[in-house]
C-alpha cells in the first residue's frame, strides 16, 4: 500500500467534522492521506462540507459511494444506534473502518457487528480516542513498566474520575450545518430483556460511560468485572483479574465551563495521575504526573508532552494501522466486551 492512503467518510455531522474530518482533511496531514469522497444523506450539507475540505466527489448514501470508489479505508461517524445496520453493510466491501464509540447500542447488536467484520475479513476500529491521547499513552507506558520492575510495589488501586462538564469546549463553533431535515432512517432495536426505562437507563450509560469502561481495562494491562453499582448512580466498583480494585466516580457533581476527568493509579510506594483535557478541545493533550518514594527523597515527575490533539493522533493511529505499520489501539472484540460490561452494571444498579 501506498503510504497516502485514500480514506471515504460516511456521514458529515458534528462529530464527523469536528472530532474526524477536520483531522483527516487537514493540510497537517496531506503526506498521511486523502480524503477522496463523502456519503452524506443531506444534499446541501454535503456539497458545503465538500467545499471546505476540498473533498472531490459526493454522494447520497453509502451504497453509491462504495459501487463507484477505490479505497483503503473507510470513516463512518454516525450514530451509535444505527451501528448494528450501517457497519455489517460497509464491512462487505472488505475495507478497515473506523467508528466512534461505542460499537452499538446493545450487545446483540456489537455481536452482529464483530460477526460480520469476520465473515469479510476486515477489521474495525474504535473511536476510543482517550487511548491516542499522548499523556494516556505515557501513563500506560510507565504503569507497564513499574508494573514489570516492581520499583513501587504492587499496584493497588485505580480511580477514573468524570462529572458531567463542558466537553465541547468550543469545539462545534466553527462547524457546518444546514436546515434540511435528516430523511427516516432505519435505527437498531433496543437491548433485548429490558424494560424501556431500563434501556433508555443501558443507553445513556453506554453513550457516557463507555469511554471511562474502556479506559480502565487499558490502564490496567488486563481484564476486570464489575462488583458493585452504587444506588446513586455516582460510583462504578470493579476487581481485575488480578484482584486490584478499581473505581470509576461518575456525576459525584457538575461543572458548567470547565472539564475535570483524571485517572489516579496507585502503587504501593507512589502513583502515577492522568488529567484529561475535553474531548472537544483542540491542540491539547493531558497531563501525567508520576511520584515515587522509594527511599531518600520523594520525586514527582511532570513530562511536558506535545501539542497535539488526541483526536488527530487517533487519525495517525488508524492510518499506520491501515498501511499495516502498528495495531489498532481497539478494535471490535474489545469494544464489545465494553457493552457486556456495562450491561452487568446495570443489572447489578437494578438487581436484575
């Protein structure tokens, strides 16, 4: 494969051109790719998104787009409940996709998407961007190791922190929009066995949740199960594999103009502390902060890492992976394993 890979985009909406289009289209990345065509099913929309970004062809759905193109991969941004009927249909043409988390809005509906990403042989990979985020990367890199070199002592405890706040942060201003009305589309059933309170409840947590699910089992290095779901819905209890307890605090309070997500990952003689910035804003990564005490005297370390977006080393991460030259950081078996998770936190919050 050519190192320019040719890239289509499914869908033009928010998060298509604010977390993904403007990366991929960007003149920053005009050696890595190009953004040869765009499905959008709002005319007007995507003849001024096509403009902007200087995108050659367009089309009306999906289907036109794939009978008429040569690609390498394929950037579908749509909403997570169509995900069960959009993606078995673009895994049919063979390509490597990339999706926003999370892989559907139920886990009949991820399993039917992991079964046809296999019946095709393709791959996809998952909009988890909070593991392209440079200070996560860091983290986990030096979790791993004190994991491996035992310099702090065991690792005993990890916390995930995330109120409701303004993840935006100004990152929809600049976007295109137009009045037309979205035509009826075809949406994914709910969660098979539940009630519709309960599914409207599986669905709200999967769609705020499941990035915070995901990142605990990265941080980790490993698996966990869920073992207690606090009434009020603030706080998430989880055991690993290995038996370290984990937390994830979730709407304990809310911020109005400001983002307050961190990881702590405590080991017997030290901790290393990740803090997040919103997934909206731009040319900002996070910030790691790693003590030890060990004897003599007591060291933080704060590394000033890069400028860089999460959401553009997430575009960097799926091209190398396209081309063959690094794995994806998550891909759809994982991903499901997210929904299944959540689904055992909810029938422990429902004693279901």
């Amino acid at each position: 494969m050519s190192k320019r890979i040719k890239i289509a985009f499914i869908g033009a909406g928010n998060m298509g051109q604010a977390a993904h289009l403007r990366n991929y289209a960007s003149p920053s990345m005009v050696e890595e790719c190009e953004v040869v065509a765009l499905a959008e099913i709002r005319p007007e929309l995507a003849r001024r998104v096509a403009a902007r970004y200087e995108i050659p062809r367009v089309y009306g759905s999906h289907e036109e787009l794939l009978a008429n193109e040569k690609l390498d991969a394929l950037v579908a941004s749509q909403p997570f409940i169509r995900h069960g009927m959009i993606l078995p249909e673009l895994a049919k043409a063979g390509l490597p996709i990339f999706v926003e988390k999370p892989i559907a809005g139920s886990i009949e509906m991820g399993e039917k998407v992991v079964h046809a990403l296999e019946e095709n042989k393709t791959w996809l990979m998952m909009g988890y961007h909070k593991r392209s985020d440079l200070a996560t990367a860091y983290a986990r890199e030096e979790i791993t190791k004190l994991k491996a070199s035992g310099e702090l002592g065991a690792l005993r405890y990890i916390r995930l922190e995330m109120p409701p706040g303004d993840w935006l942060a100004g990152g929809f201003n600049d976007l295109l929009r137009s009045d037309e009305k979205t035509p009826d589309l075809e949406w994914d059933p709910a969660p098979a066995g539940l009630s519709a309170e309960d599914a409207d409840t599986y669905i709200t947590f999967v769609n705020y949740y499941i990035h915070q699910i995901n990142l605990l089992r990265y941080l980790l290095g490993e698996s966990y199960r869920v073992t207690y779901a606090d009434p009020s819905k603030v706080l998430f209890v989880a055991h690993s594999v290995s038996g370290v307890c984990c937390t994830i605090e979730m709407a304990a309070y809310n911020t109005t103009r400001d983002w307050n997500e961190t990881a702590f990952i405590a080991f017997e003689k030290g901790f290393v502390k990740l803090r997040l910035p919103a997934p909206g804003a731009f040319n900002r990564a996070g910030e790691v902060e790693i003590f030890k005490d060990t004897g003599g005297t007591p060291m933080t370390l704060k590394p000033t890492l890069p400028w860089e977006h999460a959401m553009r080393s997430q575009a960097l991460n799926f091209i190398r992976a396209v081309r063959g030259e690094a794995p994806a950081p998550c891909l759809a078996p994982e991903a499901l394993e997210d929904l299944r998770i959540a689904m055992d936190w909810l029938k422990l919050w429902k004693g279901i």
